[in-house]
C-alpha cells in the first residue's frame, strides 16, 4: 500500500541524496550516471553498464552495494560458466542424508554480474530469468531472492570475440543502461594522486538498508503521473516504433519503466508528481537499449540514440494549459 | 491519419458563414420571414447529421437518409403547394400535363426564376432546398473532419453565389461578401488545427504531429490570401466588364400568353375621325406622352409585335439596353374610352418608358418593346373605369451623348433593321437623304426633315405602312394620292428609312399629352392619338423622332434638350460623309462614354473602403480575442499566468520547439529579458521560474482546489513587460493584435 505525504517525499530527497554521495566516495565525478543507477535501485529495475574496461564499473555496482548495506555477491561471467553456478543447485548433505538446495550468488541484494555478455546464452537466460521473476525454481520449488534485488550488470562493447551478445528480449530485462566513461580532466586527475580513495569500496559509508530501499520501491509508486505525461511517454515509445529508421521500437514494459524511473526521479527532486522533463532526462538511458536500427540505418550511421533523440524533439510536450 | 469529426465550434462557425453567405438569398423575397426559415433549413441538416452519428449510424447511412429526407420534405411542399388562381397565373409557371414525381420541384424553380423581384415567401421553396442540401454537404464534410476548412467556404460560396444570381447581382454591394471573408478568415485564425483536429489533449501530446498543424496553418493562410485574390480579381473585372450580370431567367423560357390581338392602327382613324372623344385621363408625373402599343417588327405589308410578356416586375433586361440618362416617372391612369363595352377589343395598357411596378393583379409586360397589358375577358375588352398606377422608368436621352452616339450591331439588332425586299429606289433615296450626315443622329434627323418636307397630315388620308403605300406616300404626286398622309406614314416612312442606313428603328402608337406632366390630370381625347418613331442609340436608349407636321403634337416635346424634333434640328451641314451600310458595326457608344453605371474611380473607392473596413474589423476583432484570452487566462491561476508568459514569448521569438518544456521557455525568458535589460533581469527571471514551477504543480500535480491569486498574475505581467521592452519595434508594435497566442492553447 502507498501512503506518499509530503514528509516522505522530503525523507526520500535526503536518502537519495546520501545514497549518492556515499556512492561518490569510491565513483568520481559520475554524479548523473550515479543518480540514474539510484533511480533504477529505488524503481525496482537493473541496470547494464556498458563500458570499456577500467572505467569504474565494478566499482560502481560494489559501492552502490556497500552503501545500502546489504548483501551484495559478484558473478565474473566466463564461457564455461553453468546456470547452476548461477542460480544454486540442489546437492546431497553427506552429513545429513538430505538433499538441499545450495543458493548461488544470486542470491543477495546487489548482484554484480561482470561481462555478463561473456556466458553462453544458456545461462545468460538463467540469469535473465531470476532478474525477472525473483525467483529462483530448483527441483520444483521456488526460491525468493532477497528484496531488494538489483543486478548490475557489465559488458564490454569491444574485444567481442567469445563474447555472446545479449538478444533483445532480454536486453528488455534491464531498467536502464548507462555508459560511464572516462572521467574528466580534474576528476581524473584526482583519482591519479596517491593517496586518492577513489575505487576503494571500503570507504563507502552504509546509509541505507534493503528493507527502506524494498519501503521506497513501494511508496514511490503512488507518485502522480498526470494524464497527458502518460499520453506523451506513449506518444515518445509510438514515436520509436514508426521511425523508419527503426527496426524494433520500445515495448509497453520500457513505457512502463520509463514512467517508473520518472516517479524516482520526481520523488529525487522533492516532487509528488512528475513533469515532462523527468520523462525527458530519463527517456535515452530507459529507451536506447530497447531500440534497434534497421540495418540500412546503421550503415547510415543512425543509432537508436538517434531514434529516440528524434521522438523527443519532435513530439509536443505537455505543457500546462488552462481549462 | 484518419480525420476526426470537428467540434462545436467550427460547426458553429461553418453555421455562421453559411448563414452570412444566405443574406442576399433571402433578400431577394418580399418577406424577411425567409431568412428566419433559411436559419431552418441551414440546422436542420446539422441536426440529423449530429443525431446520426449520436445513434452511430455510418457515415453513408447519414448522408443517404439526410438527402432522402430533405428532398422528400421539399418535394411534399412542392406538390402541396396549390397552383396559382386568377388572371396571374397566365404569368407563372405551373407543372405540366403529366408531370413526373419531382416535376413539381423543377417547376419550382421555373416559377422562381419568372416570378417578379423581390419573389414572394410562396416561392422560396427552391431556396430553402438549396440551403438545406448544402448545409447538408458541409455537415457531412464537418462529420468526417476531412474538408472542414474547405467544405464550409464552398457552401458560403455557392449559397452566395445562388443569392446573387437570383438578383442579378443587386442583392448584395460587397458588403455580405466581406462579411463572408471576415468570417472565413476569423474562423482560420482562432480555429486552429487543434480545433478541427480535436479540442482534447492529442494536439498537445503530439499525437498529431507537428508537421500537420503547420500544414493546417499553411493551408489555411493559402486558403485566405486566395479568397483575397479572387475577391479582388473579380472586383477589378466587374469594373473593367461593359455589361450586364448575368441573368438566369434569361435562361427560362416564359409562359405563354395568348396573344390574339387585334391590329392597333386600325383605331388610330376611328380615334381621329372623334377627335373629342375621351380616351383616358392621366394624372401623375409623365414625359409628355404614353406609348400604348410599340410595334417593332415590320414584313414589307405592316408593323405588328411579337411579345414577351412577363409579370410586371420580373427581372429582365430588354435586348437592347436603356439609356444612360433615365428617370422615374409615376403615373395614375383611367382608362375611359380604352375600356368598357364601347372600347376597341384589346388588353394593351398606356404606359410610358420600362414599367416596374403596378398596381394591377396579372398585368403582364414585354421588357422590350414596353408594352403593358391586360388579360382581358371573352369580350376582349378591358374592365369598365380601369383605373390603375404604373411606375417605370424612362429614357432621357442626352442631347451630347446622343450626338456622339453609334449603334449597336448583333443579333439583338437585327430585328430593327430587317427590311424584307426592300426597294431599291427607296434605299437609294434613304442613303442620298442622309449623305454627308456627321453622326447618327444627324442620319436621324436629315430624314426626318426630309420626310416631313412639304408634305401635309390628313386624318383622312388613306392608311397603311406597305412599301407600296410608303412609295406613294414619298414619290407620287400630290394628285396620285402622294404626298398626304396620317401620322402613320410619317412614322412609318422615317422607320423604314432609318433601316435603310441602318439605324435601329421601331413604330409607337400612343397619345401625345400637352407637356410633360407634374402632377395636374390631363384628358387625352381622340385627336391626340397619333404614331411616332422611335431610333436607337448605343448609351442612349430609344429616342423619338416625330416627323409629321403638325406641331401641336410635339410641342410637348420641343423643351427638351434631348429630344431630338425635326423642328430643332440643326441645318444640315456641308460635306456629310456618306452613311455607312445597314448593319455595319458602329462604335457603340461615343469614346469618352464610361461603361453603363459604372464609375471606375467611384468603384476604387468603394473597394479601398471595404478592404479598409474589412481590416479594421479583423483588426477588432482580433483586438477583442486576445482580450478575451487574457481574461480566461487571468482567471485560469498559475496556470493561466504561465500561459502568458508563454504568450509573451511566442510574440518575442515565434513558436517554441515542441520538446520545449515549461522550464526551458523559462530559463529563455530569462535569458532573453537579461539580454534586453539587466537592470530588471535579476526580479524577472526569478518570476519566470516560480511561474514555470507553480504552473508544472498546477497542471501535472494531483487535483487540488488552486486559489487564484492577483499576484501571480502581476509577476506573469511583469514578465510580459520585460519580454515586451526587449522586443524589435515592429513586434512591440503588433504585439497587442497578433493573432499567433490565439493559435495556442
């Protein structure tokens, strides 16, 4: 049940606010992409960083891990990798006589999957699979993951060889998906000196818990959305599927996350209700992934960047209008 | 992208336009009661179509069942509509013998088109249908949403159009046309795409892409600026064109009137053997005679008259046209001894000039010839005591302008020209009479001198107009029977020369008053009976030619300037250039001469003038419409304040683009205000962003009862202000006129 006040739309602008800067203290001068990551954790989506290596990745979904203060597991993605080593199998105490079921490192609060592109596709849907049930099923009987529960997953855009590129249903999976890059000069300069704590988890203060994250997921859907932000987040996803430079436009479920990750993002900002600019900032990191070019578009250069850049520039924002 | 159905409110102006477009339609009725039953048939359509979409009937079902429902209505009207009684219907149209089901519609129209102007409420039925099946077509058209800038101009413009053909183009100066684009042009301005596309919140969501509505506004500026054009285009031809509106009766045969009629000239000698017999009397204002029969056509044995006759009043103009110069003239008449038992058989009234309105039921004219008549009895006699007012219109030709004038050649002509074996001694003798003669009129009067010469009038003198007769009457010897004649052969041999050189000519028999009339009764006696002829000139009209000798029959005349009596005419100067052949094609009217009513500098004005009113009322108008908005805005909270401020910047920089939020156009209002004046710029932006937030709260927030408060509206004024004192002059100039925020929500 929701019961969103003023008072907690304000307790939920100053927790955001500490998640991130505890996150600061491992990841420098990524505060948009920190926030975008905070925004996914709190609507109850996963979020894929997509990034050349030694950019922060891994650092980034650790910290996030250590400022909420649950269990957080990390999953190095290899070829040979099982989806029992995944999900948890069921084995036979020698001790005991009984068969149980062992969890695997699913089984925690944050999960880190690193290079998830770098499994097979058997146990990338494995993994996929627990991300959208939250659940994990051995022998019959399903087994809950914790709540929260929020995978970061990682992969590398290039040196793609052995690599099996995550199809586009379950690209779907995830909330959202950032790019962290390079920081810049300053900031990066900072990381640099010795002494510098950046990358260093250990630092990251806990100020949070998974049960006020699973609390937040809750109370931050009874953010208002008017009628006509609705009609304008269907109007961008219309927009990607009959671009014809698009061969896959976004889903209903993107729609749906992207008006999600709006109510976090209102709430961050000390609103009880959305305005078209939330849809605005978060339509590429929600959409982009969802969207595939045509073939001949991509030879042309288009990306689904472009295809999303389009729908917003070129579809009328509400805009307050009196009666 | 399927069309939607329009509001209400371009229903509402499509409805307006119509009703504008049907003034002179129903101005051309004696009763305003016509444009009360207009308004009617203008709804009525919108009515069904509305209920037929209400029952969600398809769009052919509504189309079929309204047409089949209008006609059916109007064709029940038509054939419960009894046929006129009475000695007027030998003047209207009624249906005939075996008449299919819709002939009582097309007679309808027949009857309309016959029927004298103003036409009477009975006749609207046309009218009515015409109204109600266009409205029908754009209620349609509006229904589907497709054509619903176009559908209502069309109909406005065949409504118009029917209205102005159906007066000849007197029903309307221009005004109703302005009208018609000033309610056309307002509905394009203040109806924008959002309107026609839908008032709901798919405009705004982009659901009806961007490109649509700057189609739709393309469109319609095309649509204007081309309304503008041909308006303008047809008032310069209208100006520049000699000639008269078309006319649709013209197309419309007349009825039939039986015409039995006994020969006219035969009770000239027996009103002139008494000449103390009393014909009539007059009284009223007249032009010093009353024609009573014109015989205009003539077959080489005597003059006769086939009619054309219409119910006085009909709009219809004579072959040849009237003269420039004209007048009114009223005139009550009693018909004495024209009527009764003792009368000679016949229904011909004594009128003068082009007769446009009478007293008398029936009375039938021939817009030609003028002759005004009566459908008499069996007797063939008209009633006993006939008394009766007419009111016509009469040349008053210019003596100038008909010195100066040519005649007309065509068709129209012939029949006052032909001279079926024509002699050619007395052709020879017409052209050797007119020799060296400096202009029509000089043809004219050289050969009214020449037949009035030594020549003497006898009453008793032996009748007949035949060339035969005519050659005696010209050639022979006094004791042959030559040279004596009534006033018959006077005319009759100035007639039948004037053809010969090729003036246009016909033969009158009326009576000769005293003086032109002005009021005091005059008693018209056998002895003023007489015949005269009559010449035409382009630009001048019918002018009278008397040649027979005796004076005292055209001393009423003689005053006149432009009465053209052999007794004034001019000596006839030397060295005349020879006539020019029958037929030939003279200069129609003298080169000075302005097209007939029409005044070029008069017209410029009149069209400066309406352009002129015409913008002020749009200017007025949209003056008032965005006093309108800022009202409902005012009234509208944070919201409405925003919408100000958002005003305010379209009139700055034009219209934002549509990924704009309210906080982007905030923090341009800031920049744009900072750029223009930094001393006001800190207060300014500040009030930009508070508006922007309290607007956002207002408009995508949960419901919440939003108390209006001056001060938000002050800060959006502020805002105004500074965006307003930034602007280029021309913007600043137009700022409180420019119809751009009325195009927004």
């Amino acid at each position: 049940m929701t019961d969103l006040t003023a008072e907690s739309i304000a307790e939920f602008r100053v927790l955001h606010g500490r998640v991130v800067d505890a996150v600061e203290h491992a990841v420098h001068g990524k505060r948009p992409v920190v926030e975008l990551v905070v925004a996914a954790l709190f609507s109850g989506g996963h979020v894929l960083l997509e990034d050349v290596p030694g950019t922060g990745k891994t650092t980034l979904a650790r910290a996030l891990a250590g400022a909420l203060g649950g269990t957080s597991r990390r999953i190095q993605f290899t070829p040979d990798l099982l989806p029992a080593d995944v999900t948890g199998t069921t084995v036979l105490d020698p001790a005991t006589g009984a068969v149980g079921f062992r969890p695997g490192p699913v089984f925690a609060n944050v999960l880190l999957a690193d290079e998830i592109n770098r499994a097979a596709a058997k146990t990338q849907s494995a993994m996929l699979e627990v991300m959208a049930e939250q659940t994990v099923t051995s022998d019959g009987t399903a087994h809950p993951v914790p709540d929260p529960f929020l995978v970061v997953a990682t992969q590398n855009p290039i040196d793609l060889d052995g690599t099996y590129r995550l199809p586009e249903a379950q690209l779907d999976r995830f909330l959202v998906r950032v790019t962290l890059g390079y920081p810049d000069v300053e900031h990066e300069l900072a990381v640099l000196r010795p002494g510098s704590q950046a990358g260093d988890v250990s630092t990251v203060p806990v100020v949070s818990s998974p049960q006020e994250v699973a609390r937040y997921r809750r109370l931050l859907t009874g953010v208002h959305v008017a009628e006509p932000l609705l009609r304008y987040v269907r109007a961008l996803g219309e927009a990607t599927r009959t671009d014809p430079r698009s061969r896959l436009g976004a889903s209903t479920r993107a729609l749906r996350a992207l008006v999600g990750a709006a109510q976090v993002q209102a709430a961050a900002q000390g609103r009880h209700y959305v305005v078209p600019s939330d849809v605005q900032q978060l339509a590429h990191a929600v959409l982009d992934h969802r969207v595939i070019p045509t073939r001949e578009a991509v030879l042309d250069g288009a990306t689904a960047h472009d295809v999303v850049a389009a729908g917003i520039e070129g579809i009328e924002v509400p805009r307050p209008v009196a009666a | 992208m399927t069309p939607r159905p329009t509001g209400p409110a371009t229903t509402g102006w499509a409805l307006a336009l119509l009703l504008v477009a049907a003034v002179p339609l129903a101005a051309s009725f004696t009763t305003p009661v016509v444009l009360a039953l207009v308004l009617g048939a203008l709804l009525a359509p919108v009515g069904i179509v509305a209920l037929g979409r209400w029952l969600r009937v398809p769009p052919w079902g509504v189309a079929s069942g309204g047409l089949s429902l209008v006609l059916g209505v109007a064709l029940a009207f038509a054939r419960a509509e009894p046929a006129p009684a009475g000695p007027a219907s030998e003047g209207t149209w009624r249906a005939g013998p075996g008449g299919s089901l819709v002939a009582p519609l097309a007679d309808a129209v027949a009857r309309l088109l016959t029927a004298p102007r103003p036409a009477p409420l009975e006749l609207a039925l046309p009218v009515l249908l015409l109204c109600a099946l266009v409205s029908l077509g754009v209620a349609l058209a509006l229904a589907r949403g497709s054509a619903a800038r176009l559908a209502p101009l069309v109909g406005a413009a065949v409504i118009y159009g029917a209205g102005q053909l159906l007066s000849a183009g007197a029903a309307d100066g221009g005004v109703v046309a302005t009208a018609c684009v000033v309610v056309a042009a307002a509905g394009w301005v203040v109806l924008d795409g959002g309107a026609v596309g839908r008032s709901s919140t798919a405009v705004r969501l982009g659901e009806a892409p961007r490109r649509a509505r700057v189609a739709w506004t393309v469109r319609g500026l095309a649509g204007l600026v081309s309304v503008l054009v041909v308006g303008a285009g047809a008032v310069v031809v209208a100006s520049a064109v000699d000639g008269r509106p078309f006319e649709p009766r013209e197309l419309v045969a007349p009825p039939q009137v039986p015409a039995d009629l006994a020969n006219p000239m035969a009770e000239l000698a027996r009103w002139q053997a008494e000449p103390d017999l009393v014909l009539l009397t007059v009284a009223g204002e007249h032009p010093g005679y009353l024609s009573w029969v014109t015989l205009p056509d003539f077959d080489g044995a005597g003059w006769g008259a086939s009619l054309d006759l219409r119910p006085v009043g009909s709009v219809v103009e004579p072959a040849l046209a009237p003269g420039r110069d004209r007048g009114a003239m009223d005139v009550t008449v009693e018909l004495v001894g024209l009527a009764g038992s003792a009368s000679p058989p016949g229904p011909w009234l004594p009128s003068a000039g082009q007769v446009t309105e009478t007293d008398l039921t029936g009375a039938l004219v021939d817009a030609d010839s003028g002759v005004l008549m009566l459908p008499v009895g069996q007797d063939g006699r008209l009633p006993d005591g006939l008394t009766y007012r007419v009111r016509s219109e009469v040349d008053q030709p210019d003596a100038v302008r008909a010195a100066r004038a040519g005649v007309p050649a065509g068709d129209e002509v012939d029949r006052y020209l032909a001279l079926p074996r024509f002699p050619a001694e007395m052709r020879e003798y017409a052209q050797a009479v007119v020799e060296g003669a400096s202009s029509r009129v000089d043809q004219a009067t050289l050969i009214a001198q020449e037949v009035r010469g030594e020549r003497e009038l006898a009453t008793d003198a032996i009748g007949g107009s035949s060339y035969v007769r005519l050659r005696e009457f010209l050639f022979a010897d006094r004791g042959e029977g030559g040279q004596v004649g009534t006033s018959e052969q006077f005319a009759a041999s100035f007639a039948v020369l004037a053809r010969a050189v090729g003036l246009p000519s016909r033969l009158v028999v009326g009576f000769a008053l005293d003086e032109p009339g002005t009021g005091s009764p005059v008693t018209v006696r056998g002895q003023d009976a007489r015949v005269w002829a009559e010449v035409y000139l382009a630009g001048t009209g019918w002018v009278r030619f008397d040649p027979a000798p005796d004076a005292a029959t055209a001393s009423g005349l003689r005053d006149e300037p432009e009465e053209q009596d052999v007794s004034d005419a001019e000596p006839e100067p030397e060295g005349l250039p020879e006539a020019p052949p029958p037929g030939a094609d003279d200069d129609p009217v003298a080169s000075d001469a302005v097209p007939d009513g029409v005044d070029r500098g008069g017209v410029v004005v009149a069209v400066l003038l309406a352009l002129a009113g015409a913008a002020g009322v749009v200017l007025v108008g949209l003056v008032a419409a965005r006093g309108l908005r800022r009202r409902r805005l005012r009234a509208a909270g944070a919201v409405g304040a925003w919408q100000l401020v958002a005003d305010s910047l379209v009139l700055r920089r034009g219209r934002p683009a549509p990924a704009a939020t309210v906080h982007a156009e905030a923090h341009e209002v800031a920049d744009l205000v900072r750029a223009s004046d930094r001393g006001t710029a800190r207060g300014v932006d500040h009030e930009a962003a508070g508006l922007a937030l309290a607007a956002e709260a207002e408009a995508f927030g949960p419901p919440v009862e939003v108390a209006t408060s001056d001060g938000t509206w002050d800060a959006a004024r502020r805002v105004e202000r500074g965006l307003r004192r930034g602007a280029p002059r021309g913007r600043r100039l137009g700022w409180w006129i420019d119809p751009r925020p009325l195009r927004r929500r």
